[in-house]
C-alpha cells in the first residue's frame, strides 16, 4: 500500500500544478476542458 501510494504522489507534484492551472482556468474558459 504504502509503495501504491509513493507511485502515486511522485507525479502528482507537477499533475498537482497541471489540475490547479485548470482549475483556475474553469473560472474564465467555460468551454469544454482541454485535458478531454
């Protein structure tokens, strides 16, 4: 469990970013998400 959760908070530093810019960006671009 605990190696699980290592795989997974390695990347999510910089996914951690990538989702926070996209959330900024549902405030002023309505449209469809570009990640889609």
């Amino acid at each position: 469990m605990r190696r699980f959760l290592s795989l997974l908070f390695r990347p999510f530093g910089i996914f951690n970013y990538f989702l926070l810019f996209h959330m900024f960006n549902m405030f002023t671009y309505t449209g469809p998400p570009p990640y889609c």
